[in-house]
C-alpha cells in the first residue's frame, strides 16, 4: 500500500507509548505520516489536518475512546474520516461500545499488530468512494 507522493496522515490516537510507537513505525512503512496523539483534545485538533484515517486505542487511559468517536462521526465535517478501533481480545464492552459509537472497523491487539496493512487496506476502501464519482 502506497499513499503517494505527499504521504496521507494517519491519526494514531493511543497513551500507551510502546504501542503507539510500534503502531507509528508500521503505519510509516505503509508510506503514511503518522500522527501520534495522547488525548482527546490532541485527537480533535489533528482532525483538522485532514488525516486519510485514525486508529484509536479503545482502552486508552488519557481519554473515553467511545465518546470521542462519537464527536467524531457527529460533526459533518469530521465523520467521513475512516476509524480503526483496537483493544485486548477480552475486552468485548469496548469492542462493542466503540461499534455502536460508529468506528467503522473494531479489531483487537494482535491482529492490529499483525494485520495493520490489510486491516488498512479494507478501512480505506470500503470508505473510499467509487471510482469515476465525487
């Protein structure tokens, strides 16, 4: 996967610092400029850069995941941007909080660590509109 020549952003919104920085430097291979953010107020204020997507940490400490995906996708300005939401496979009330609050895509640690450039792939396309429409 190869955003271009002026890599597209991607949010990464996650306090856990090794993670973040393990999911920085994979997204980074992908060809994207990652964004690391440590909180909601930082989750909002890189929304306005325009990033092609954001994953969130859903057991994230600094801030409640759910209401800021919430905001997210109920402002029009913001909620056509593509969500990926993460957190530990035994964490189903946050799997499930983070779907109903709208992230388009809810997956746990090991397939985001394993899996991030399909789990990307199918983010990104299955928000992208289709080809010859605008």
């Amino acid at each position: 996967m190869t955003a271009g020549p002026e890599a597209a952003q991607i949010v990464v919104a996650d306090d856990d610092l090794l993670f973040s920085s393990n999911l920085s430097a994979s997204v980074a291979r992908l060809g994207y400029r990652p964004v690391v953010v440590r909180s909601e107020a930082a989750l909002q204020a890189s929304l306005r850069e325009g990033p092609c997507a954001v994953i969130v940490n859903l057991a994230a400490r600094g801030f409640d995941a759910a209401e800021a995906i919430r905001r997210i996708k109920g402002d029009e300005t913001t909620r056509e941007i593509p969500l990926l939401g993460f957190c530990g496979h035994r964490d189903v009330e946050r799997l499930r909080a983070a779907k109903t609050a709208g992230c388009d895509a809810v997956t746990t640690n090991g397939a985001v660590t394993a899996d991030l450039p399909r789990l990307l792939n199918t983010l990104l396309d299955s928000t992208r509109p289709p080809a010859g429409t605008a």
